[in-house]
C-alpha cells in the first residue's frame, strides 16, 4: 500500500510565488528517498495555499525524506515564507485513475 502524506502550506503575506518557486525545487528531492510520486498544487482560488503531496511506499521512506537534510534546511531557509505550524497528514488512497494519450475533443478531424 502506498504511504501518501499531504503536506498543507500556507504562504504568507507577499510571500506566494517565492514559496512556490521554492517548493518546485525541494520536492524531486523526495524521488531520493524513494517516493514513487509528488506534486505541489497551488490553490486558483487563494493564491496563497500549496498542497504538498508525497507517495512513498514505506512510512520510513517519509521520515527519512521529512526529517532529512534537504526539508530541514528547506523549513529552515523559508521559515518566513509559509505559516506555521504545518500539519502534514498521512493518508490512504481510496481511488485513483488516469487517461493517457488523452486527446481533447476539439483536437479530432471532423472528417476523419
């Protein structure tokens, strides 16, 4: 089972597209300690939240990515630029799904 953990954060006041930049840079770094996906949302609505997501197949994988030098340095650097206290919250997959090679609609040849 995958070990996914969401991690909220929330910039602070003109702070947005810096953390975003930042969090770009930091989160590849989980493939290191054997994550088998992440992604950084930011929200349309409030510009200000990110979610952080992480899959690992161990719990251990997290912690040693979590706890690691890279996300220490990291929470240390940009301390300022996100609120705190993060609250990061482990959690089960009840359903996923893709399409790939999905091609829109509008993209087909209406006499093909």
């Amino acid at each position: 089972m995958t070990y996914s953990v969401h991690i909220p954060w929330y910039a602070t006041a003109f702070r947005p597209d810096k953390l975003e930049a930042a969090l770009a840079q930091v989160a590849p770094v989980a493939l290191r300690y054997g994550a088998i996906h992440y992604a950084v949302y930011r929200s349309q609505e409030d510009r200000y939240k990110f979610t952080h997501i992480c899959d690992f197949r161990t719990k251990a994988q997290w912690v040693a990515f979590w706890d690691g030098p890279e996300m220490t340095r990291f929470r240390t650097l940009h301390s300022g630029w996100y609120q705190v206290p993060v609250l990061y919250t482990p959690m089960d997959v009840a359903a996923e799904g893709s399409m790939p090679d999905l091609v829109p609609s509008g993209d087909l040849d209406p006499a093909a």
